[in-house]
C-alpha cells in the first residue's frame, strides 16, 4: 500500500491517452484510451475562476506518486476517477497534468513525484 515510501498511497486514478482522430469532413474527433492504473495520494490544491468564454472555476489537484509510475504519466494523457482505497469513486472528472515535480529521498534519489493535474472543463 506504501509502495516502499513513507507516504500511504490510499487512492488510485485511471491513465487514459487522448488520441485525435479526423473525420473524412475534416472534424477532429477525441476518444480516451486506457493506459493504467496509478496508485496515488491526491489532495486539493485550489481554484480559479475564468471568465472567458464562459464563467466557471477549475479546481487543480496535487497527486503524489511512486517513482516507479511516473513514466505512465505524461502531458499528453488525461487521469480519470479518483478512487479511494475501497473502489468507490470520489470524483469523475477529467484531468490534465500541469506540472510535475520530483521529491528527492535523504540519499539523494528520486522517493516519489508531486504532479499537478488540473480539471478539463471543454476539450
């Protein structure tokens, strides 16, 4: 559950890779395709709010994950469902990664990544 870290890694979210298609009317079409599944600790990291082209607020995570998931996170995959450790889904909503950020352990390796993923409201 710890995943050789002091951190306890009690949520999971689901990797999806955005592929783009076009249509033979030239419409570019998105589908998601799944990758894995990561072990994570997810908290909340704020808000905004936008105005343009329409009023709304994107709220942004902060996920922490082992460094041996990082290489199925990347700028061009989408996460999904943020669920706790039961299975039961807590959120639904699509991510995008913003940033990540590496956590180096006293010895001086990589012990685990803080990735900041933000909330896709129109794609």
């Amino acid at each position: 559950m710890s995943h050789n870290t002091f951190l306890k890694m009690d949520h999971t979210m689901e990797i999806y890779r955005k592929i783009e298609t076009i249509s033979p009317a030239g419409q570019k079409k998105h589908s998601l395709e799944f990758v894995n599944t990561v072990p994570c600790r997810a908290q909340s990291a704020g808000s905004y709010p936008i105005n343009t082209p329409y009023v709304g607020n994107i709220e942004e995570m902060l996920i922490y994950i082992p460094r041996n998931y990082i290489s199925y996170v990347d700028y061009g995959y989408r996460l999904k469902n943020l669920k706790d450790r039961y299975g039961k889904i807590i959120d639904n909503g699509t991510y995008e990664m913003t940033g990540t950020t590496p956590v180096f352990s006293y010895g001086g390796t990589i012990h685990h990544y803080v990735v900041k993923i933000r909330k896709i409201v129109q794609e």
